[in-house]
C-alpha cells in the first residue's frame, strides 16, 4: 500500500482516518490555546498598559529635563551626572536609605525568627499569638504610621507619658535628629515583622523530627542543635525573608511621609521620599526619573549579590 493509502488507514478503535484525528486534535488544542490567551489578556494588558509603558516612558524620561515649569529638552546624561556629582542631598539620601536598611533587616529578621522559634509549639492559644503578630501586616501603614506618630508625640504621646510616671522628661522623638529614624526604624519593624515570622514558621514545621531526636540522644545543646539542624533546614526561607526585607526596605517611603515627612531637617530623607520631592514638589520629572532608575539598579545590584552568595549558606543550594 503506498503512503497516500496508509494516511487513510482507518484506526482500529475509531474507524476515524489518523489524518482526520490528528488534524480534530489540532483544532481543540488550538481553540484550547487560545482560550488561554483570551483569560490571561486582562492581565497582560494590564500589565502592558499599567507597568512596562510607564517604565518605558521614565527611563526616556529620565534623560529629558521634563518639567511642568518650563519646556522639555533631551539632556543626555546630564540629570545622572547631577545626581553623582553635584547634590549632595542625593547621597545624603543614598546615606539614610542605606542606614535606614541596615537597621531594619538585622531587627526584622532576628526578632522573626525569635518570635517563630517561641510560637512553633502546640500549646492551647498558640493560634491567638499568632493572629495578634501578624495582624500589623494587613494593617494599613498610613494608619499604623499615624497611630505611631501619636503614641511617640512629644506631650502627650504614650511613651513619654510612661516616662514621666518615673520621673523621667521624654525627648522629642520625631523632631530629633538622632532619634527620628531609629524611631522609624522600630515601627517599620513592629509592622511587618508578621510577615517573615510566617515565613520562619512555615519553614520550621517542616524541619524532619527524626533530626531533632538524634540531636538528643547524641547530647547536642540547644544552641548546637539550632546552627547545626535548624538554621540550614530553614536557610532557604530565611534567604527568601532577607531579599524581600531588603528590597521593602529600600522602597519605604510612607512610615517617612507620615511620621516625619523627611525631617528633622533631612535627616530621614530616603530615595522614594526624595523622589516624591522632586517629581510632584519641585515638578522636576526627569530627575526624580533618573533617581528612581538609580533606586532600581542599586536594588537590583544588592539582590545579585546576595543571590550570588546564597551558595554559601543556604543549606539546599549545597
């Protein structure tokens, strides 16, 4: 039988041509393929029109002199080698956002893995605990950042009425040059510390028990048995915990509006919040562009390198 007689040869359970078969099964998959495309183009044009466009259009942006105070010019490279070399307000920015991150991620993840370790236990109310840390995280963090500012007021804040039932005058927390940010630091920490401490919790249910229980008959200590069994089991989450806190911290921006609003002086300026400056105070569009695009690099060089160096202690990448 030639090659033309074969592709008719009907199937023994369908009595179908394979060629009429293999052509239906086409179709379906065709149809079925572009079903798909029509429930996910919501979102991909979403995502077109909402967040690469505007992307796009900031990084052109960012090498214009684009203002609403005067005409736009392309400038090049100019807006960049002004923030590298000529406002020195830019790197105290750089400065406060740097030390606002290397308070924030140390306190952050420490004290959510504490709070992880002590909650990892089946006692009854345990679920109560739980519920109470994690709930600032779904809280909204103008009206966490308000609440916050109250209680650290200089007169009548909560803090300082503490103090002065032990005799003791209470600084000017949020109008104190040293004071301030280490202030917002621990409010940015009480907020989302939920958040990792789930993380933490997760990865610790799911460390083997049979570990634990060699650990003991072996005599090991607590601490022992912790950097030993514990922290590489749960490297992987931790290493997920501190990239996320990182990047959080690197873009915080409304604890410093409300709280502070960058003052005293410039002392909790960071790089959102001076982007905020430029763009709708100044209306300087294309250099609070150019800081952003700056932000981003400097967020993506951070996370390289810890991504880079995960191998070294992140039990599973071994």
């Amino acid at each position: 039988m030639d090659s033309a007689g074969a592709k008719l040869t009907p199937s023994l359970q369908t009595g179908q041509p394979v060629s009429i078969r293999k052509r239906a099964k086409s179709r379906l998959a065709s149809s079925g393929a572009w079903y798909a495309y029509l429930f996910i183009s919501p979102m991909v044009l979403g995502y077109i029109i909402f967040l690469l466009i505007p992307i796009v259009a900031a990084f052109g942006m960012s090498f214009t002199n684009y203002s609403l105070l005067h005409d736009t010019e392309y400038v090049g490279l100019d807006n960049y080698e002004k923030a590298f070399l000529n406002d020195p307000l830019f790197w105290k920015t750089v400065w406060n956002t740097l030390y606002f991150s290397a308070g924030l991620i140390p306190l952050n993840l420490m004290l959510a893995l504490g709070l992880a370790l002590l909650l990892n236990r089946k006692i009854p109310g345990i679920s109560l605990f739980r519920t109470a840390i994690f709930t600032p995280v779904v809280t909204s963090i103008v009206v966490w950042a308000i609440v916050w500012k109250y209680i650290f007021a200089t007169d009548a804040g909560l803090i300082n009425q503490i103090l002065l039932l032990f005799n003791i005058q209470g600084p000017a927390w949020l109008y104190n040059f040293g004071l301030a940010m280490p202030v917002v630091i621990v409010v940015s920490v009480l907020k989302n510390v939920g958040l990792n401490m789930v993380i933490f919790l997760a990865a610790l249910q799911e460390v083997p028990k049979m570990y634990y229980e060699a650990a003991k008959i072996d005599g090991a200590s607590r601490m022992r048995t912790f950097w030993n069994i514990t922290f590489p089991m749960i490297s992987p989450a931790f290493f997920l915990a501190l990239i996320l806190t990182l990047i959080g911290s690197l873009k915080v921006f409304s604890q410093i509006q409300v709280m502070t609003d960058g003052g005293p002086g410039t002392s909790t300026y960071v790089l959102v919040y001076y982007i905020y400056q430029q763009a709708f105070k100044q209306f300087e569009f294309g250099y609070a562009s150019s800081i952003a695009f700056i932000l981003f690099f400097l967020v993506l060089i951070l996370t390289i390198v810890q991504w880079n160096m995960r191998k070294r202690w992140v039990h599973h990448e071994q």
